[in-house]
C-alpha cells in the first residue's frame, strides 16, 4: 500500500491528513497497511494497478475497532470500518464495512471482478461532516480504516465468459432489495448526487433485479413533494438527536443545489439494471416522544376527526383508513409518487399496524348488517375481521385503479405494479384488516411480500405460513417474495434460509433494510449471489458445509509481536 498516490499523503507516524503506513508480517507475507482514524481526515488515495484484462479484486481488511472504555454491551464498536473504493473508470463508490472480527488477522474480502486494465484503484476514508468547519476542527468525523494489501487474481478468457454469460442471465434475478430512504441522510449526511448513488452502486451485477426506495414515510416525503413535507423537518428548532439534525442539515444542502434524491435513486437504479418501486409507509402520521415533532403541525394535527378510534371508544395515535378522506388524502401522495418514471409503487403497512380499528363507519356498517356490536365480541371474531377488512380492500381496489389511469395518461406499456408488505401469517393478516388472499386473487396486488416475523421473533420458518402465501397466490398474477430476517445472519444461515424457501414454492426473496446489508463484507459476498438456487441447492447436498472467511494469521503489527498480551 506504500504505492499510494500522492506519496505526500502517506506518513510512517502518525499525522493529521495523512495516512499512516503501518508495517506488518503474516506467515507468508509481509508489508505496509494504510491506516486512518477518526480524527486524521485522511486525504483521497489512488493505487495504481499496472494490470491488463480482468481480475477478481480482493480487500485485505485488518479488523481493527476500539471498544468502548466502560465495556458497555454494544452490537457495534465505537469506530467501525468504513472505506469507499471505485475503480478510476467508474463514477460511483462502493462502501465497505467491517463490524469488527478476531484480532491478529487479516480478512480477505472480495470486492469484485472487473476489467482492470489501464484502471487505478480510488480509496476513501469515509467522512462525515459533524459540526462546521473551523480553526482547530475540520468538523469531520471519519470511521477507522486499515487496509493492508489489494490483491488481484487474473481471470481467464473462458472465466470472462462465464462472468459475463452468468451477468446476462435474468433468470437468476430473483432478489429485491429495499432502502428506507432515510437512514443514509441520518447516519451518512449526503450532501451531492454520488452519496445517493452509492446507495444503489452495489447491486450492480448482483442477482438483485428490483429495489423498494421509500418515497414518503406518511406525509414526510423523500422528494420535493407539493401534497407533503419534506425530512428538512424546517419545523423544528431543536433537534433532538444528532442523526435529525444531519438528516435536516443533508435535506437543505441538497435542496439548495437543486438535487432530488428520488429522482437521483431512479436514475441510477435504472442505469444498474433494477426495478424501482416507490415505497410508503402507511402509518407514519404521528409518532410518540421524543419524535413527536416529526408530525406536529401535520396533517393528523390539522384532522382530528381522521384519527382512529378503539374499542374502548377512545381515539388512537393514527390516521384510519376507515374514512374516505383518509384514503383519498393517501392516494394523492401516491399519485404524486408515480409521477416520477417508477416501475411501481409499494405499501408499507409492516409498521405500526393496524390502519383500521373500530371506527364509526366500521362499527355502524357492522351493526346494521349483522345486528351485533362488533365492541362486545372477541377480537379475534371471524366474521367481524372479515368484515372489517372489506374496508382496507376497498382502498386497495381504489390504488390499483388508481395506478392504472396513471398509467394510462403516462402512457405506459404496462401498468404500475402495485406491491404490499404484510404479516407474516394468514391469522396475523386478518386480525390487522389485510385479506391478502381476496387481494392476490383479485388482482389487487401484484407482490406479496410477508414481513418474515412471528411475535417478533426473527428467523424461524413456519412451513404453514409459507403455504398460506404460496396457495393464495398460485394460478393468480400476484408474486410472493418473502422478507430474509433477521437483518443479520452468518454465511450458513442466510443459504440455509433461502434454500428452505426455494423448496417451499417462493419465488422471490426480499431483504429489509438492505442497505444495512450491502456494505458489510463478507456478508454480502454471499447475499448478492443468492438468486442461484443451483449453487444453493448444491451446498444441501454437500451437507451445508462451514463457510470459512478467507485471511491470514499476523506475526508482527509494527514492532508488537502478535499473541502478546496488549497493554490494556
């Protein structure tokens, strides 16, 4: 790494905005590793390759973090890895997350294969911009970044093909990602068109084909929106923690240069090779302390007479879909949604359920029907969930018919496609008002996609859940792609979990929160690759081995001999 240009950024010691070369030795290998930390402000690096043709391009990564001095019980380390890489010929990074591993090793990342030739690598420490800049601080905080050697496997011409035949193949597509358009403004602070792009950079030759990009979060829109508000949040004068106020910060700058994320995100999910599908959740209306000044002032302060009711009669802290207005009002944000080139549109109704309770005109058709007060029966009654959920069908029906003379007045060849994320079992889905099954086979939906969860329990499969979806939407136009969680799996499970669906009849996976995925290696080594049900089904076979990470064993850091007890 001591090959980096410029040679003024490098430095043996320790510097401001410099990068420190570091010796170190393996068994087999010995040399200088760069090194940045939070507060060196370390400048951009280029590596010249000096290759001709393809090669496999490999990140020795040494894991380094600080742990928290008071031994706080943390899921990540204080100063977590981060690097953004792109070859000179590209236009946007990729970044690179280690969550921290076993000391006194080298981890062996595989980053990508490429056409190298004439190319040099481009490194990054990311940064963020924290507080202003002034006199003594640049304001940046920067995440910990130890990179000790860039290896390059040649691929031949016959692996060239194959790469390339196995990248022309849909038929491996079969993964859809999801971003909530929010957390990058709130962790990252993006303030230009690349940091969007970055977002969406690592589904390039994946087996991703189409990504779910929210587009409004209730009434807050991520988009200069005429019907909503905007994450600016211009509203609020104290924000309370200092991910809000980076979010808002982000919103003005990109405002202020005139840049629309929405209209960044479809542009370069586009040009990728992926679907976009503009995404809404369908209850973020009003929100509890200390972000209840996210929605003050907002539409479910402005309409009272909108907010749901419970059984005890008393109001509840959301919007109902109950009421026509409340319907009328949403499909609106919809309509303004899809007048962006989308491929479709997508409900979230995944967070905080349910959207319809016991509202007069739930109450009073119930009553007048069947002669019952639906407040004096078990909750769980069938016929008064079945009638309740009518209510949420019919403003299903009202968006698919929406959607189609959007399409129609745009032109379209075919309709936008209209996706919902549900409960994860068919008694679930009635007790919150979603008769998934009259949706799939009315053609009201054309993806279904089961959040995954059972009383908040990650992970396990419920084989009968899995029919349920699958039987419902069999012989129908609708799709299943069913939601991988937990957020964070091993190697092992995530092929564990995806082969179990392939063999119970899913045909899609879903990832939530996957940009929480893409740029932790070596994870997502293996997720990108989890449309090739013939790679899965060939690691059943043989036992579902371990899957081993790649790396080397350190002799030597500097002058510390590795296996020593550290000062600490």
């Amino acid at each position: 790494m001591s090959h980096c240009q410029p040679a003024a950024a490098l430095s043996k010691t320790p510097h401001p905005r410099q990068w420190r070369l570091l010796d170190y030795e393996t068994k087999t290998l010995k040399g200088s590793m760069i090194v940045a930390g939070e507060n060196t402000d370390a400048p951009e690096l280029r590596l010249p390759l000096g290759t001709s043709g393809w090669h496999r391009i490999y990140v020795g990564v040494y894991p380094f973090s600080v742990s928290h001095i008071f031994q706080y019980d943390r899921e990540i380390e204080d100063d977590e890895f981060r690097v953004e890489l792109r070859l000179s010929g590209e236009k946007t990074s990729t970044m690179v997350t280690h969550r921290g591993g076993a000391r006194g090793r080298i981890d062996d990342f595989f980053w990508k294969a490429a056409d190298t030739g004439g190319q040099d690598l481009i490194i990054r420490q990311f940064q963020k911009q924290v507080f202003p800049e002034s006199e003594t601080s640049s304001g940046r905080v920067g995440s910990s970044c130890w990179i000790a050697y860039i290896k390059l496997v040649p691929v031949s011409e016959a692996e060239v093909r194959a790469i390339e035949e196995d990248r022309a193949d849909k038929r491996n597509r079969r993964l859809y990602a999801h971003n909530d358009g929010f957390d990058y403004h709130y962790y990252y602070r993006p303030t230009g068109e690349a940091d969007i792009r970055r977002e969406i950079e690592p589904y390039r030759n994946s087996d991703f084909s189409r990504i779910y990009w929210e587009a409004a979060h209730g009434e807050i829109c991520n988009y200069p929106t005429k019907i909503g508000r905007t994450h600016r949040k211009e509203w609020i004068q104290d924000q309370y923690s200092v991910g809000d106020r980076l979010s808002a910060e982000s919103w003005t700058i990109l405002r202020n240069k005139g840049i629309d994320p929405l209209k960044v995100a479809i542009e370069h999910a586009h040009e990728v090779g992926l679907e976009i599908h503009a995404s809404m959740r369908t209850s973020a209306f009003h929100f509890d302390a200390l972000w209840d000044l996210w929605s003050a002032g907002g539409v479910y302060d402005q309409h009272p007479e909108w907010r749901g009711v419970g059984r005890n009669g008393l109001p509840t802290p959301r919007l109902s879909y109950a009421y026509p207005e409340v319907q009328r009002y949403i499909v609106s944000i919809l309509e303004e949604i899809a007048g962006y080139p989308v491929d479709g549109i997508c409900l979230l109704y995944n967070r905080r359920w349910p959207v319809v309770e016991y509202e007069p005109p739930i109450v009073e058709s119930f009553q007048k029907k069947y002669g019952r007060d639906p407040r004096q029966l078990n909750v769980r009654d069938p016929q008064w969930l079945a009638h309740r959920a009518t209510f949420l069908t019919g403003f299903m029906k009202s968006v698919r018919q929406s959607m189609n003379e959007v399409s129609r007045k745009q032109g379209r060849a075919k309709p936008l496609k209209v996706s919902a994320v549900v409960a994860t079992s068919e008694q679930e889905n009635m007790f919150y008002a979603m008769d998934v099954h009259t949706w799939a086979r009315e053609g009201l939906v054309d993806t279904l996609i089961p959040e995954g969860l059972k009383n908040r329990e990650s992970g396990a499969l419920n084989p009968r859940d899995v029919s349920f979806f699958v039987n419902s939407t069999g012989g129908s136009s609708c799709e299943v792609a069913w939601n991988m969680m937990p957020r964070q799996m091993t190697p092992e499970e995530y092929r564990s979990h995806a082969h179990q669906l392939y063999e119970m009849g899913v045909g899609r996976l879903f990832f939530w929160d996957t940009n929480q995925r893409t740029y932790r290696y070596p994870q997502w080594t293996d997720i990108r690759r989890l449309g090739h049900r013939e790679e899965l089904v060939a690691w059943a076979r043989a036992g579902a081995p371990k899957i081993f990470q790649p790396g080397k064993a350190l002799v030597k850091l500097g002058d510390w001999v590795v296996g020593y007890a550290d000062a600490g």
